[in-house]
C-alpha cells in the first residue's frame, strides 16, 4: 500500500494547497488518481457543506473567487459527475497531471506511487484578450 500527496500548484511551481491519502495500491491509474481526488474533496465538502468549496473542478452553478469556489447554495455534490468534468477538464488541457517531475499526458498512463509519491495539479487558465 501507498500513501499519496495530493498537491494543487500554479504553473510557476508554487504550492496552493496539498492533502494526503494513505492505503491506496502501489499502481494505479492517472483515471483513477484523479477520480480518487475528486471523490475524496467531495466526501469531504459533502460530511460538513459549506458555501465555499476547494476543489479540482467548479462545480456547476458556483463562481470562482479566492479562496475557491462560492455555491450559490449550500448543497452536497455529486462525486461521479464532478469526477467526470475533472477527465473533461483533463481531455481538454484544462490543468496539468504531474507525478514527481513527469508529465502524464494519457489517463490510461499506469503510476507507480510508491516511486512517486507526489501528484501535482496544474490549472491552467486561459489568456483573455485577443
């Protein structure tokens, strides 16, 4: 079994947030890493609501703001479906996958976590202008 650090980055290097799993199996998925991460903020946000939620993905009718994402109302959210929007985001370059100092550019790529331990997450924002 493994244990793993979960860690939101910018896209200079610098940390945002980071929480850790322990018990997961040696090799996994990029899918599954990512589908665990989403399941386990929500399970998080879902034990105690609140208006604000930190978390891989916007949830729908929620606006972006600092130290998050504020609800429109306190509700509990669904891991599936918010899961499935981080492998959309994923699809379409809407944050980077890195495992120790790789990139993982496939869902299907298999980690090995006891290697690597650390999984940060990149969000990349979009240029605006034009």
């Amino acid at each position: 079994m493994a244990s793993v650090m979960f860690r939101d980055e910018t896209a200079t290097g610098r940390a945002l947030a980071e929480f850790s799993l322990p018990d997961l199996p040696g090799r996994i998925t990029a899918r599954e890493l990512v589908r665990l991460r989403v399941r386990e903020e929500v399970a998080r946000h879902n034990a105690s609501p609140a208006p604000y939620f930190r978390s891989l993905i916007t949830p729908t009718d929620a606006e972006a703001e600092l130290n998050g994402y504020r609800m429109r109302t306190t509700r509990t959210l669904d891991w599936e479906r918010q899961a499935d929007a981080a492998e959309a985001a994923f699809a379409r370059n809407g944050f980077l996958l890195l495992v120790g100092d790789r990139q993982i550019e496939d869902l299907d790529t298999e980690i090995d976590l006891t290697a690597d331990p650390v999984v940060s997450f990149v969000k990349l924002v979009p240029l605006a202008g034009g």
